[in-house]
C-alpha cells in the first residue's frame, strides 16, 4: 500500500458495518465434502496413536535383523496392538463425553465414528500388507499361512474390543480392550513353543474359518457400533 | 423461521418422560423450566434431533430434525459435555468447527471471534483441563454458536457461570436471540425471568404453563414453587 493510499484512509475513514450479522446470515454457509472432513479427522487421531503405530511398523520391519529364527510370532504377537489402538480411537467420543456434542453437529457423531474407523482400518491395512510378505520373506510359512496368523489376531482383537466399548462405558471398557488385546499378543508371542500343533499345515484352514468369522464380527460390531449413537449419547 | 414440535412423545417402558408436546416458535429466547425430572433434557435431545421420539415430529422450516439439514442450522449446549483432554480452547473450537462442516479459513476468523466474545481470547492457546467450571461452560457456549446457528439449543447454560460471567451471558443472549430461536433450560426462575421473551413450564413431561407470564397477582417464582408445594400436598 503506498502513502497515498495510507493518507486517503486517514481522511476517508470507513463507516462501522451495520447490520452486519444479518447480512452474514443472509449468505449461504460454505461447507466442506464428506472426503474432505475425513482427511480433515486425521488431525485429529491422538499423536500417541500415531507414535505407537510408527513404533508397531518399525517393529515388523526391523524384527527380523534383530532376531534370527522365524519372525511371524513376533509379527502376529504386535498385531492385536494395532486393533487396540483402532478401538481405542473409536471409543474417544464416549470415554470423553464429547459424543453428545458431536451428535448435533452437520456431519454428527456417526461420520465422526465412521471417519475414524475409515481412516485407522486404512493405516492397520497397510500396516498387514507391510507384515505379510516382510514374515513371508524371512519366515518358515507359506505366503497363505503367514497372512492367516498376521490377519487372525488382529480381526479377533479388533472385534472383542468393538463389542466391548458397544457394551462396556468410560476407562473400564478401554482397560478391559486392553487386557483382551495383550492376551491375544502374548498367546501369540508364546505359542511357537506351548502349542506347535496349532500350526501345523492341516490346521491352516481352520486359521482361514477363525478369520472369516472374525472380520465377519468385526464389520458387524463396527455397523452396530456406528448404528447406536443414540444410544451411546443418552447412556455415556 | 418456525420451530414446529407436533405431540413430541418419549416413552421409557412404562414411563412417560415426554408427553404428547405441542408448541410453535418463532425468533426469540423461550425459556424451560422444570425441576430435576421433569423431561427437560429429554425434549432438548429429541428438539435436536439427537434422541429419536417414541411419537411426534420436531421440524424447523419444514426440515425434519433428523436431517442434516436441520443440524446445520443447530446450535446445541448439552448440560454436561466433556473435552478431549490434550485439545487447548482453540483446538476445541476448530475441531468443532469441522464437524460442522466450516472451511477451516473461515472457521479460524470464527474462532477468534468467539474467543474474544466469551472472553476467552487470552487463554485460547490454554489446555482446556486448566479450565474452571465457568470456563468451560463459556466453551460450551461459544462451540454453540459456531454455526451462526438459527435454533440455539441451549441445556442448563448458566450451570457454573458465576455472576458476572451470568449478566454477560444475558446480554450475549439477548443479541443473539433477536435473530434465531432460542431454548434454553434451567431450573432457576430469575434466569427465566431475566432472559426469556417467553416460558414453558415442564412438569412430569407435560407443558403446565407456555406464554408470556404477566400475573400480576403471582410471580412467576411463586407459580413455580406453588407447583412443587402441589406435591407435598399430595405425598
């Protein structure tokens, strides 16, 4: 702006607007897209959940320069963390009484719930597909074998966990995520040695049924879960 | 601009929280009283949308209020909200925002309005746990009205607020309330008195006075007593 510009402003002040709010009001509100309010929530995930994620990735990519034997025990054990740290973030809303808040709003609670779900599901599956060949490459099990111990104890955590925030309130639900979480892990860490006949190649398919039931049991806690904001405002 | 709620039910097993409400609004502030009990929360959640009604209609303009359309134009205080605990006043207030869908450039000039409107502007930055009770309600408040909202909804707003804080919170209500509908419930009368242009008054689920109160052989406080001193009676 030049001096003239300054002077002619300190001649010429502008009037105080008036009736300002209601010409506000008066035009249409700019709005953002579904897309864009999803991307928008990524913000919004806990920068502890994203700090445990990057730390669950470098787990399954440096494991196996660390140890020497099979390193599917250890990637399988890490894999219901990940379905803790999706629980986890959908249950934020209830945990912290914002749910209600959250429900009067345009996109509601059921987009919140959604947007989160979307966006965790979307990092854990790169999360599975950085661990199956990464296990395959450097393991003892065929590529079929390696995915079905990656992918079981992830979708069995992950569908615990949404039935127990769908039932459950406040912190004991989390807790209790938790522990059913660390339980699958160390049933996993463990089971190479106490129960060898659990992965034996005749008892592949039945890994397959395990997890074909339990993406089943997710995706219907996860609708139900989505399904019962009402009820999740009125009770938590 | 019209707020119609058409015999606006809600039924919990054999109990009747809301019963059959039916009311016309238009601009202005309308105020709820009622005591613990009376269904006041339970018809604020079912004006907003937000508790789906055992029978009735809630709509504004001609939107039902369980569209989209209708939460656009909604403010809502609850009466007991909680915050995420690592969000600061600002981060509170934009997430809000995006919820409600506002382009975050638009949404950070809003922001800063509000802050400075409640008088929160010099600890926008502050974790929002550092908070007092009045604090927090002024938050409430301002993520309220984010939306410029045409139905403001507000549960038990002056909870907390301590009285300086209750006086500027009349005159932001009596701005706000010239262009929009506003509800907001409470159960002390002087807030009613003080804020509403008109009063409802609940009582086991059902409106037992709506208008404008201009007895002037009882106040509106000795009305409201009257009721309760009505069930003692009985009991």
């Amino acid at each position: 702006m030049n001096n003239l510009d300054h002077r002619i402003k300190e001649y010429f002040k502008a009037p105080a607007p008036k009736r300002k709010e209601e010409f506000i009001n008066s035009l249409a509100p700019s709005e953002i897209s579904f897309a864009r309010f999803v991307i928008s929530q990524a913000g919004y995930i806990r920068k502890l959940t994203w700090i445990l994620f990057s730390l669950v990735i470098v787990g399954i990519t440096a494991v196996p320069f660390i140890i020497d034997s099979s390193v599917i025990w250890f990637v399988s054990g890490l894999m219901p963390l990940l379905a803790l740290l999706m629980v986890s973030e959908g249950n934020r809303s209830m945990r912290h009484k914002m749910a209600e808040i959250e429900s009067a709003t345009r996109f509601s609670l059921r987009s919140v719930l959604l947007a989160r779900m979307v966006l965790m599901g979307t990092v854990n599956l790169v999360a599975i597909v950085i661990a199956i060949p990464v296990s395959t490459h450097f393991g003892d099990y065929s590529a079929v074998a390696s995915g079905l111990y990656i992918v079981t104890p992830f979708l069995v955590a992950a569908s615990a966990g949404l039935y127990i925030v769908r039932v459950m309130k406040g912190n004991t639900a989390l807790y209790s995520v938790a522990a059913v979480s660390l339980f699958i892990s160390l049933f996993m860490f463990l089971s190479r040695d106490r129960f060898a006949s659990l992965f034996i190649k005749d008892a592949v398919k039945y890994w397959g049924l395990i997890a074909l039931l339990a993406l089943v049991a997710m995706v219907k806690q996860t609708a139900m879960l989505i399904k019962n904001t009402e009820e999740i405002t009125w009770n938590w | 601009m019209e707020l119609v709620i058409d015999r606006l039910s809600k039924q919990y097993g054999a109990k009747i929280a809301v019963d059959r409400i039916s009311v016309k609004l238009n601009k202005g502030v309308y105020g709820l009283l009622g005591a613990n009990g009376a269904g006041k929360s339970t018809l604020m959640r079912m004006i907003c949308g937000i508790l789906k009604p055992t029978g009735g209609t809630v709509t504004f303009d001609g939107i039902d209020s369980d569209k989209e359309a209708f939460r656009a134009i909604l403010g809502y205080l609850p009466q007991d909200f909680g915050y995420y605990p690592e969000f600061s006043a600002k981060d509170f207030l934009l997430y809000i925002a995006a919820l409600k869908a506002i382009p975050k450039k638009e949404a950070k000039k809003r922001v800063a309005e509000l802050l400075e409107l409640v008088g929160l502007s010099d600890v926008a930055n502050k974790k929002i746990k550092t908070f007092s009770g009045g604090m927090k309600q002024r938050l409430g408040i301002a993520q309220a009205l984010l939306n410029r909202p045409k139905l403001l909804v507000l549960d038990e707003p002056t909870a907390g607020l301590d009285p300086k804080e209750r006086v500027r919170f009349r005159n932001l209500l009596g701005s706000i309330g010239k262009d929009c509908i506003v509800i907001l419930s409470t159960h002390i009368v002087s807030d009613v008195e003080h804020l509403s242009d008109e009063v409802m008054i609940m009582k086991d689920g059902s409106f037992i006075f709506q208008g404008k109160w201009n007895d002037s052989e009882m106040s509106l406080e000795d009305f409201y007593l009257s009721q309760f001193e009505e069930d003692e009676d009985h009991e």
